[in-house]
C-alpha cells in the first residue's frame, strides 16, 4: 500500500492485464483503477513466477484491490 494512500486514506481496484510467456509475465498494462496503486501492482507483478506450461502465450487479467484499512 503506497504511503501516499495511506495518509489520504484512499482505497480502490486496479485491474492488470499481461502475455503469460514461459511461466513469466509480459506486456504488463494497467486497465483500470486509481494511479495512485499503479506503481505497485507493477511492482507485484514483477515479481510473479508461474509454472511454465506448454503451450502457446495465454493473455491473463488480475485485480489488486486496496482497502484504506
């Protein structure tokens, strides 16, 4: 949760949309939400690994919500 958020007591969704490639995410974009939480949803993202199945690339959508809790 940035700081930023916290003091203001902000609270939201944001939707994410990335290429599962070689059980690494790629093309990482941000669909929707408060900016203020998109550069930690990236910064989640970043550190995903997922099982590399065979297969071609699978188009995959996560949503990270934030409480002001």
């Amino acid at each position: 949760m940035p700081d930023r958020a916290i003091a203001q007591g902000l609270a939201g969704t944001v939707v994410a949309q990335a290429l599962l490639r070689r059980g690494r995410l790629h093309d990482v974009v941000i669909v929707s939400g408060p900016e203020v939480f998109h550069q930690a949803v990236l910064q989640a993202l970043r550190s995903y690994r997922c099982t590399e199945l065979p297969g071609p690339p699978v188009r995959v959508q996560q949503s990270f919500r934030f409480d002001a809790h």
